[in-house]
C-alpha cells in the first residue's frame, strides 16, 4: 500500500489602500509521505504573509473548502500576536461559535507566517480549500487568497515503499538540504563521490542537514530505515 500526498500553493492578490500584501513563497509545491493509520496524523504548508506598506494592518482571514473529504480538518498557524495557532476545524479568526473574534495584526514593514495544515483522519482524497484575507471588519472586501491543495493517499508499509516521491531539496545547495516527510526514513549517510563517509545522522521529518563546511562537488546521500536497511541513495550536489 503506498501513501502520497501532494500539494501545492498559489497565491493571488488584490491590492487595496487598507492593506498591500505579498506572500514569500507563493508559489509552493512539495510532495509528503505521512502514515494514515494514525488518526491525528498531519501535514502543512509552510510561508509567509508580508505587510510592505508603512501602515500596521488590522486583517480578517477565513478557511473556505472548495473541495474534498468532510471530515479532513484544517488549522491555520499565523504569529502569535494575532492567536498563533488556532485549533482544529477553527475556519476563522471572527468565529462566534467558539468565542473567537481576533484581528489578524501586522506591522508596517513586517511579516507574518502563514501556515494552513490539514488532518486527513485516515481518509485519502483530494483537499481543495482557499484562505481568504480582507480588512478586519470588512470581510467581502477580500484582498488576497491562498489556493492550497492536498491530494493524500496511504500507507504504512515499507515494502511498498515508493521511492520517487521521496526527494532531497533544495538540490543543488551551498548550505543545508532536508527530505521530503515520510515515515520510513531514521536516518541517513552522505559520502563523497570517491565513498568516503561525510557525516551520518538520525533523521526526523523537517530536520535540515548542514553541509556548508562541505567542499563543492557531488555527494551520495544513503537514506536508511529504523532497521538499518537502505532504503534509497541519491546524489546531491554542493556548490
């Protein structure tokens, strides 16, 4: 059984005197393995909001599902001013229902992270949502929205491991390097092209590997699982 889940973000903007934003990146694509029997089990898309103007911005945001499974909850992480990260299923920051009504705050000049996860509860499918963003207290005027998709399926066993969509990035780099989440790979070797080992590490997903010490050149980077077995090697370039 083999478990995928991709997705990509894409932001659009609309540009009013209230408020001038920008998202960095904003256009984000990465591909994640996540074990689907464990039911509380989640993903996220990472990036950041950006006020470039020299006013402080006062914002409402909303987590609107175009598409997908019902039950697949969503959360929404922005700075810590503004609530941080507000709890499951929470679709807004103005939300009577559980007492919520806080503004989204940026200063002049700052940014924010802009961070939407979602909890699939063991159920594969394709997520489609928007993240709208408008003026505090004028929420149809909406400024910018974020397109976020999750197309989630999975697995927990290594025998059918799929090794394409486990992928080292950035790749090329000139400083540190991580691998796209899974659930098989603890650690990993890196050597240099004649097979002399570089380093070696325990892995857990989102750690980075610093390799800026590093000579320029081609390296091998040996991904293994809790067994020791190798799961795939892969050459990564630094430059």
């Amino acid at each position: 059984m083999k478990q995928i889940i991709l997705f990509c973000l894409i932001f659009s903007f609309g540009l009013t005197a209230q408020a001038q934003l920008n998202v960095s990146p904003n256009d984000l694509s990465q591909d994640t393995l996540l074990d689907l029997s464990d039911q509380f089990i989640s993903t996220k898309i990472h990036t950041e909001i950006h006020n470039d103007t020299n006013d402080d911005a006062e914002l409402y945001w909303e987590i609107v599902q175009i598409s997908g499974p019902t039950n697949w909850d969503v959360q929404l992480c922005v700075n810590n001013e503004s609530g941080g990260c507000f709890s499951w299923g929470v679709p807004s920051n103005v939300y009577p229902a559980a007492n919520i009504d806080k503004p989204f705050l940026i200063s002049s000049n700052e940014a924010s992270i802009f961070d939407l996860g979602v909890r699939p509860y063991g159920t594969a499918g394709v997520g489609v949502y928007e993240v709208r963003v408008a003026p505090y207290g004028d929420s149809l005027n909406v400024i910018a929205v974020g397109n976020f998709q999750f197309t989630i399926d999975g697995s927990t066993s290594t025998e059918n491991f799929d090794k394409s969509l486990v992928k080292i990035f950035p790749n090329p780099t000139d400083d540190f390097f991580t691998i796209t989440e899974n659930p098989y790979v603890e650690s990993i070797q890196i050597f240099n092209i004649v097979g002399k080992q570089m380093a070696a590490t325990n892995f857990q997903n989102g750690d980075a590997i610093n390799i800026s010490s590093f000579p320029n050149g081609l390296y091998l980077v040996r991904m293994l699982n809790d067994g020791g077995d190798v799961l795939k090697t892969t050459r990564l370039t630094k430059r």
